[in-house]
C-alpha cells in the first residue's frame, strides 16, 4: 500500500471508532447508528462527501465495516438488500439532483426506508422482454398500470424499483423504463404470497393508475 492508502484507512478507521464511541450499536437504536455511519461519510466510503460516502477508494468499505460490525454494528445490506445493493447505487448515478440524492439515500441508509425490486410479473419472470407493466406519459407524470410478483419486502417498502413498458412499438427487449415508485402512492397494492409454511416472504403487487411525477 502507497502511503496515501495507508492514510486514508486510518482516517476511515478512526472514523469508525468515532461512530462507535458516540453510539454504541449495542445501546442506540439501529436507525441512529446507521444515521450517524451515514453522516461520517461510512455507508458507502467511495460516495461523494455529503452522500454517505467520503470520496475514497471502494475497498476501504471493508475497513470501516470490520470495525463498525466488529463492536456489534449490524450488517445494513441484510436489513435492506435492494436498497443498498441496487437503489443506492442506482440513485447515486441518475437522480438529478444533489438534493435528490441526499433526499433518498440517508433514509435508505438509515434502513428507515426499505426498497424493493418491481421486476418479475407473472408473464415475464426470467424473460424481461417480456415484461407487460405499462407507463403512459400523461403530462409531466406517468401513469403506471400492471402486476408485480415475487416481490421480496415490498410490504415494507417505502419505494420500489420499477421496470415497466414505456414505448410498446418497440422490439420487446427495447422501449423499457426503470422507475421509483412510491409505494404509498395511490394505486399501489401490495398482497402477500402465503407459503406452506404460513410465512409471507414475497409479495404480489397491482399497480393501477398510479402517478409517477
């Protein structure tokens, strides 16, 4: 490692141990101790300052999670998968806003807000081409009509990752759209899918009307 490297994971460590000495993830609710990650710049290390992140090289990720985990900090990607694994990074690269950016990722880092994925349908489940949610433009908003099955935490979610038809005179694997939807917003339904065992793990959702700004 070049002295830099050196540099910047000892800066992310003792922010780590900051953290941890001022909210002890033994003691504090977890939404507060992710808070105060997101805040120090350690939700995801190679994110902009002011973005849960400080800036620096992706791999220090570790570092700031060996200690954070390491004194009894929980793991964020297990409390909200789809949020850290696909929104965040998703939300980094395309809101239009910094503001916007801000708007949406402390919440989600905070797992306040919990995300899903509004991918597979009942006529498309591997086979995205398929896929039949339509989104017509109607003014500056989007309406949105169709089903969403499979849809792991979508009972909890506050937004949803939304893939949906937007041009259908194009070939099926074009004239598609990824979308946030919020699912609170009028016309969204979420039904759970009971298993054998009695347990809820996924979730169809029906989407009818329901405006995209």
């Amino acid at each position: 490692m070049s002295s830099q490297q050196v540099a910047d994971a000892d800066r992310v460590a003792d922010l780590a141990r900051g953290v941890v000495a001022d909210h002890d993830p033994k003691r504090v609710p977890i939404p507060e101790f992710l808070g105060a990650c997101y805040d120090a710049g350690l939700s995801w290390v190679h994110f902009p300052e002011g973005q849960g992140g400080l800036g620096l090289s992706r791999g220090l990720q570790a570092v700031a999670d060996q200690v954070l985990q390491g004194a009894g900090g929980p793991v964020p990607l297990g409390l909200n998968p789809m949020g850290y694994g696909m929104a965040a990074p998703t939300i980094r690269e395309h809101a239009q806003s910094d503001e916007l950016k801000e708007q949406l990722l402390r919440p989600l880092a905070t797992t306040e807000d919990i995300w899903c994925q509004l991918f597979s349908e009942p006529g498309a489940g591997s086979d995205v081409a398929g896929l039949a949610t339509s989104a017509i433009q109607d003014g500056d908003d989007w309406v949105i009509n169709g089903q969403k099955v499979w849809t792991s935490l979508a009972h909890r979610a506050r937004w949803g990752l939304l893939l949906a038809r937007s041009n259908p005179d194009l070939p099926k694997h074009k004239g598609l759209t990824y979308f946030v939807l919020d699912m609170h917003a009028p016309g969204v339904e979420t039904r759970p899918l009971r298993q054998l065992t009695g347990q809820a793990e996924f979730n169809e959702v029906y989407i009818t009307d329901a405006r995209i700004p």
